[in-house]
C-alpha cells in the first residue's frame, strides 16, 4: 500500500490542496460570523484568480497581480455588502448574482484581452509564486523521519500557504482576544445587542465583509499564480461551496475550520495520487474518487455531521425595531 | 434648587402620518422613581426611544442635568449618563455575562485588561446595590431574572446616573419582580433617577414617586402619585372611567366538560413540557391556569387546541378525544365545539396580510353557510357576517376591508375573541387574552369571557398576568415546570401564595 514517503507526497499535496479551501472558509468565517452569509466566496475567488493572473502576465510582478486580485475580490464584497447591509436586501440571491458575474464576466475578459479561449497565458518566473525553501531543509532532509516532515511536508510551497495557515491562530486570536472580535461575534449574535451598546452594526458588518473579500482575493489568487500558472474558465471548481460546508462542519471556529479543510485537502489529494483504487477485486474508478471531495459536501450539507448551530442574527437583515 | 435629570421640551415625532408623541414636556427630579403609564401604542416607549437617541426628534429639546444635549444615538445617551433596560433584552446569548457587560465598552483593542477590570468592578457594584450574578455564566443558562440584572448592570458599569426600565415585570415572577423593586429603590436612594414605563396600575401606584400619563402620543397629566389613585390614572390614560374589577356573579359549575388525565406532552427540540397533569373543567366555570411563561401552559393549550400531539386522556363531555392521528387536528377541535384564542395572535390567531372578514373566518370557513357551491365560497356571506361580528365586538375601525395588520393590538383581539366566542363553543380555550390588549378593550374582553361562563359554558384561561387570573378565574391551577403545582380558590388565596408555587415552591412548604 502506502510506504513513508508516499505518505509524505500524498499530505504534502493535501496541504497544497487545502491552502484555497482554508483561505476562502477564513473569508466566510469572518462574513457569516457578523450575521452576513456569503455563498459568493466561489465567484469572489474566480474573479481574484483571474485579474491576479492577468496583471501578473502583464507586469510580470506576482505580487501586481495579488494586488489586483484581492482589489478585484473587494469589489464584489463592497457589492455584496451594499446589497445586503446597506439595501437591507437577500444575502442568498445577491451571493448568487456574484457567482454569475464571476463566472460570465472573467471568460468575457480573458477572451477580449488575451484571445485564448477564457483564459490567460502561462505564467513563469517573477509572475508566479514559487516555491519557499526553509532554512535547512537540504541539509535535514537526511534525517530519518522528522528530515523528510520537514523537507518535503513543511518546506516547499509558497508564501501564500504560509500566510493561510498562519491566519488561522490569528483569526482565532482576533475573534477570541480582542475587542474588534467580541464585537464582530456580537453582531452576528444579536446586532441589536451591539445597536444599544452604542457600536455601529453596519460598520462592523461592513468591516467582516472587507476581511472576506481580502481572503478570498488571496485564495483566488493562489489557485492562478501558486497552484497552478495562469487562468482557466471556472478553475475554482466549486472549491468556494467545498470552503462553506467546511465552515458548517467546523461550526464556524477557526481552527476546526483548519481540520475540516485539511480534511477535504486529503481527499482531492488522494483523487489525485490515486486514479483507479483496487479493492481487492472491486475497482473503485476515478470519478468516484473526483466526486468525493462533493460528495462529502453534500453529506455535511446534509447535516448529518452533528447539529450545527450557525450564528443566529446571520442571513438577516438588521432593522431597528420600533 | 437642583436642575431637573431630565427635562423633554416639546418633543415631537412623527411615523409616516401617524403622530407618536406630540408635543410631550416634562421634567424629572433626580433621585426619584418617575413611573409612564399609558396603553398600548399611547407613544411611551417611542418617547423613551429618543431619549436614548434609537430616534431623531422631529421638533422639541432634551435636557440633561440643566444641559441642553443631542442625542442622534445611543453613544450620546450613554455618554450623557443614560442607560436603557428595554423590554426585549438586548444581550448576546452565548456570551457570557462579562462579555455582554463589556459589549462596547472595552478599555482598549485587547480584550483581557477590559475582562478583569470589569470583574472587579462588577464585584463593586454587585456588593454596592446586592446585584449578585455569576459573571461567568453564559446568559443562555440564566433565568429572565438574571438576565435583567445584567442589563441593569451593563447601565451602571456605563455609569449611568438615569436608568430607563421599559416593562420590566412583564416577564418576572412576583417574587422576582419585588426584588427588582428593592433593587431600584436602592438605586434611588444612591442619587439615581430611574424611569419606569409600565402599563401595570399597581407597580406605578407601589413603586413610583411621580407619574406621567400619556393617551394617544400625548403627555395628558402628571402628578405626584400619592396624591392619586388607580382609578384616576385608568381614567386618565383611556380617556373614560374605566371598570378596574370584573364584575361576576358567583359561578355555578355544572357537569363536568373538560377532563385530562395524565397529559404529556414533548415541544418541538424533544422536551417533555407538560409532565402528566390532571385537570378537570365544569360547565359555567373558568378555570385560570397561573405561571410563569414557559413552564407548560402553551404546550397544554395547543394540545387541546389541536395544533400539537399528546399522551394521555382527554374527554370532552364524557367523550375521549384523540391525540395523535385523525380527529386531534385543529379542524376537528373546532369541529367538537372546542373554541380556541391562541396566545400569540399575530402567529396563530391571524394571518396579518388577510381581510378582517376573512380572518372572522379561519377555521370555520369550511362551514355550510359559507358555501356558494362545492367549490366556491361565498364571500357576501362572510362579508356579512365579518360586518355583524365587527360590529357586536366594537371592533375599531368598523371596516372589514382592512388588513388584520391595519388594526391595533386590542381590535385584532376582539377580532380574534369574536370569531371564537359567537360560535357558542362547549370549551374556550384562552391563551393571554389580553396580551397588548389597552385597558378599554381588556374590559370589554373580560365581560365577554363572564358572559360565556354565565350561559353555562367552561372556559380554561392561561395568563402570565395574576392580576387577570385572579379577577376572571372561579379555580386557579397554578403551573410550574410542566406540573400543577396546586388548586387555589381566588377568595382563598394571595398573590403572595400565588407567586410562591409559581416559583415552584409547593404548597406544603409556602
């Protein structure tokens, strides 16, 4: 079956694999922990990973192109948030509309500017995010076991991954240790609450929304300029509806959010290593082992995985009551 | 002479062309209990609402303290020393205390030194006014008691030297309630000024140095309240003399109408609510079932209404009824002579985009006389019939075209209350019948409740106001926790006694 170092091969991609996933649940944590449900995180995503993709070709600066990606996530977050907290309107339909815009509007530009189908050219050198060895990593890879965990596990994927999985103590720390996060909680609680403290829920709400649009940029930009090299049409793949049922499944924490991730990460990991399993005798074929990843989503969406409590102000609108 | 702590001038405000408060002045002494009284939609709390700047004034001035001071929103109010206990509570409920106290008033960006310095001086003032409460409890799983203490607690720890309290009671048990009293007393005596906006006679008349009466968005009297009475104060605040006691013959109960034995019943998470209760009404009786909101008595009228299944026996004149099944649903209730005023009106009693003559209806539509054919109905009938009910009620305003939602508080009751009582049932059953009901119309639903009970039919009352229950009921069951506490008869009881098995004090111990 699996030896120690295919084992190392198979984690090392799930890490990879879970980098887009965390980021976006880390964005729809922070949105629907201020009462604000996003299932726009997939377009949100798409459009970052197409304009980082884009201005990374054209300047040929990575961190251009992560600039314009995360500019290009906060638009559509601004939009979200003017539809649902300034507009008071259905958070539902307005995610919806931005999953359509992403999906229609980055083939439209990618074809008008590039011509190459609804998608943009192969990135190389300074126009991607390349790998980051760790200190030491040539010289400890010798080590038995622990060398391999951190030559091959730890060490090796870009900056971003880092930083995804960093925010992760930090959005813990936020939420749990500081004032901005008592009252972001809050806000998703019982705006109300937060009304007659004399705190503004809208600019609360406003901030969460921001905070999700810069990590979905993040994410987007991720799958277009450090997983893969370049954009192609639809390229999230329903990872930004993989991120929210992982979200569910974590209950809305961050670092079970980080396992849950990490948990879906595996299994796309696996899909990938393992193209047809042979059970003894029984072939399991691959598009059941693609489907996986979806399949589990649909389970937790299911709920059957506990009782989820989501934060309970969230999907509505605040009014002030008379 | 000291400045007033609140002196309101000309205050004004106007919802779309409803007028709210009109022209409204009034000064408040510091260090005292100032009582609002008025009814329903009479403008009180959209006054207080200003005060603590939910609200713009369209005209008039807010005074604090001698200072002219605007208020566009809550963090001017807190920052002129004003803090508010609404009637809903505004806490987070899978916080803890600490974290609901320190909501919007941390120390800085970092939550630990806010925390600890809270505690400390959460102990001050706990030791300070007896306002004893675990700081870390989650508010989840303390009771409404608690709850209001930390609203208390969240003005104080803003320092607020005036403390608005909208309907306190409305959710306490008497004992709670008196102790809720002591404590504002305190609070008084230590130099604060304390509003308190009740539509209850009696806690103005016990608790309140002053009182402000205010009839439909107007400030029409305020006195010292030692020199008045609740007589005077009825009479002010609905604009006639008002009958304060129901007036009732002695009951005459006849054959037994409604019997229940051993009733259990689960709500909707699974929870047994109503715990194996025996229960027996009479013809020509009405029987009040006191308690505390959410110790069973919802469960006990929707099992009898038909809206939730049950386990047990249930006999209406001497006949089982179903529980579970065909024949338990609300169709067949009414169908048995069971009539049934629900106790949230706008949930279960109405559909608040519908005619009033529709709603006159529901329930009864599928009557013979409503039928023009087999497939359509016919509306002059109902409309006629709508028109002759709106009427017998006094149901203002008389129009059947207008939307339940378009009729206050009091006139959906009697929308309600009528449909069910001109059916002539066997059995009403009636869940709060007064609940935001104005005092003319409370009367007016009470003598109809006695006129039902006088033509020799039962009545099972449920009401969280002990007032209610002890001027309507002939027997009073009291409810706590899913199980009768115990029978009382009303010349034969206190409230005191009353409140004590409501908390669930048993009868041997009280």
């Amino acid at each position: 079956m699996m030896d120690f170092m295919t084992l190392i091969q198979v984690l090392d991609s799930t890490v990879r694999l879970a980098t887009p996933l965390l980021l976006a649940c880390l964005a729809g944590l922070y949105s629907e922990r201020a009462g604000i449900f996003d299932i726009g995180l997939e377009g949100k995503m798409l459009v970052a990973a197409f304009f980082s993709a884009a201005i990374a070709y054209v300047s040929g600066s990575v961190w251009l192109g992560l600039l314009a990606g995360i500019g290009a996530s906060m638009l559509l977050a601004g939009l979200h948030g003017l539809a649902s907290i300034t507009f008071r309107g259905n958070q539902l339909i307005s995610g919806v509309a931005i999953n359509f815009l992403a999906a229609g509007m980055t083939v439209l530009i990618a074809q008008d500017w590039f011509q190459q189908g609804g998608r943009t050219p192969s990135l190389a050198g300074n126009a991607r995010f390349n790998p980051i060895e760790l200190p030491f990593a040539e010289a400890l890879s010798g080590v038995p076991f622990f060398g391999p965990i951190y030559a091959e596990l730890l060490s090796g994927h870009s900056i971003l991954v880092y930083i995804a999985f960093l925010a992760v103590p930090g959005t813990w720390w936020l939420l749990y240790r500081t004032r901005f996060g008592l009252r972001l909680r809050a806000v998703g609680e019982n705006p109300a609450a937060v009304d007659t403290a004399g705190v503004s829920v809208v600019g609360l709400r406003y901030a969460a929304v921001g905070i999700c649009g810069i990590l979905c940029g993040i994410a987007g930009a991720y799958l277009a300029t450090a997983l893969q090299a370049g954009f192609v049409k639809d390229m999230t793949a329903g990872r930004g509806f993989i991120a929210l049922a992982a979200l569910i499944f974590a209950k809305w924490r961050p670092w079970q959010a980080m396992w849950a991730c990490l948990l879906f990460g595996f299994l796309q990991a696996i899909a990938l290593r393992y193209q047809n399993i042979d059970l003894g005798g029984v072939v399991i074929p691959v598009q059941v082992m693609d489907a996986l990843p979806y399949i589990l989503t649909v389970v937790i969406l299911a709920g059957f995985v506990g009782k989820a409590i989501p934060p309970r102000a969230g999907g509505e609108p605040y009014v002030k009551e008379r | 002479m000291t400045a007033p702590a609140i002196e309101l001038k000309g205050i004004s405000k106007s919802f779309g062309p409803v007028q709210a408060n009109k022209d409204i002045s009034i000064s408040v002494a510091p260090g005292t209990i100032h009582g609002i009284i008025g009814e329903n939609g009479a403008g009180k709390s959209t006054l207080m609402s200003i005060l603590y700047g939910f609200y713009k004034a369209d005209k008039g001035e807010v005074w604090i303290n001698g200072k002219h001071t605007e208020i566009p929103d809550s963090q001017a109010a807190i920052a002129a020393g004003i803090g508010m206990v609404f009637q809903h509570f505004k806490l987070v409920e899978n916080f803890t205390v600490l974290e609901n106290i320190i909501l919007g008033a941390e120390d800085g960006p970092w939550l630990r030194p806010s925390l600890s310095k809270a505690a400390k001086i959460l102990d001050e003032l706990a030791t300070e006014y007896e306002l004893n409460v675990n700081p870390d409890a989650l508010i989840e799983e303390i009771g409404v008691g608690m709850q209001q203490r930390v609203e208390i607690l969240k003005a104080l720890y803003r320092q607020a030297d005036i403390l608005i309290l909208d309907e306190p009671t409305g959710v306490l048990t008497p004992p709670e309630a008196d102790q809720l009293f002591r404590i504002l007393y305190r609070l008084r005596d230590e130099g604060k000024t304390i509003i308190l906006i009740t539509h209850k006679l009696r806690e103005i008349m016990d608790a309140t140095d002053t009182v402000s009466v205010m009839r439909r968005g107007e400030m029409t009297a305020t006195v010292k309240t030692a020199d008045t009475s609740p007589e005077e104060l009825a009479e002010l605040m609905v604009g006639r003399k008002v009958l304060l006691q129901v007036d009732k013959v002695p009951a005459s109960p006849g054959a037994k109408v409604l019997e229940i034995e051993n009733l259990r019943v689960t709500d909707d998470q699974g929870v047994e609510r109503v715990k194996g209760i025996d229960l027996t009404v009479r013809a020509g009786e009405i029987l009040g079932i006191a308690g505390v909101a959410g110790n069973g008595q919802s469960e006990l009228l929707e099992v009898l209404g038909g809206m939730r299944p049950g386990v047990g026996v249930i006999r209406l004149n001497g006949e089982p009824l179903p529980l579970t099944g065909p024949g338990s649903d609300g169709q067949s209730r009414r169908a048995a002579h069971i009539a049934h005023v629900p106790e949230d009106r706008q949930r279960e009693g109405l559909i608040m985009e519908f005619y009033a003559w529709e709603n006159v209806a529901f329930g009864y539509h599928r009557d013979q006389a409503y039928q023009k054919s087999k497939l359509l109905m016919d509306n002059t009938a109902l409309r006629q019939d709508a028109d002759e009910k709106i009427e017998r009620f006094d149901v203002r305003p008389a129009n059947s075209w207008l939307t339940a939602k378009n009729f206050s508080g009091g006139n959906q009751q009697k929308i309600v209350v009528a449909r069910e009582i001109e059916r002539n049932p066997d059995l009403l059953l009636i869940g709060q019948p007064t609940r935001g009901v104005d005092i003319g119309a409370i009367e007016f639903i009470h003598k109809q409740i006695v006129a039902l009970r006088d033509a020799g039919k039962a009545v099972l009352l449920v009401s969280v106001e002990l007032e209610e229950i002890l001027s309507l009921s002939d027997r009073i069951a009291v409810m706590f926790d899913g199980r009768i506490m115990g029978e009382r008869l009303p010349d034969a009881t206190t409230e005191k006694e009353l409140g004590l098995l409501m908390a669930g004090v048993s009868g041997e111990a009280a």
